[in-house]
C-alpha cells in the first residue's frame, strides 16, 4: 500500500471557487481527488512534451469539430504560467 501523507494547501478565494467547481463538474468524491487526478493529467501532458509534443487536439465525435488547447507552460522555452483550458478554434496560422 502507498504511503500517505497530509498536506495543507492555501487557496485564495477564486482558486478555492474554482476547485470547488472542478470538483462538482468532475464529480470527484472530494477536492483532494480533484487535485489528485489534476498532478496525473500535468504529470502527463509534462512527459509528452518533454518528448517534443506541445499541442492538445481535442475532437467532438458528434461534429468532428477541433480545437487546439493552447498549454503555456508546454510551450518552448516558455516560463509562462496560464490556464489549461485556454482553447481556441478555427484555422491555425503556420508561424
């Protein structure tokens, strides 16, 4: 069995909201699941683009529509700190 350990975090009152609100869309059982699933997805989404992938396609199987998640912190040589969800649609420029 792993080993657990009890961490506090801070949260100011809009990150606690929105915590709060992932957790309820997500129905998660509780805000540290929330948090625990979120270390998985960063995790992951780190190890591919320390492999040179540093775009996410998401794709709706109803409309084929697609949209490229922009992930400031994926990008090269980007120190950039920023939401995941910054999403945007249509033709991508090739610069």
């Amino acid at each position: 069995m792993a080993k657990t350990r009890r961490v506090v975090f801070s949260f100011d009152e809009r990150s606690l909201e929105s915590l709060q609100k992932i957790t309820e869309q997500g129905r998660f059982a509780s805000m540290a699941d929330t948090v625990r699933e979120s270390l998985q997805i960063s995790r992951a989404l780190q190890t591919q683009a320390q492999q040179g992938f540093t775009e996410v396609i998401v794709r709706n199987p109803e409309t084929d529509e697609e949209r490229v998640l922009v992930i400031p912190t994926l990008q090269p040589g980007s120190g950039l700190r920023g939401p995941v969800y910054n999403a945007h649609g249509g033709p991508r420029s090739s610069s």
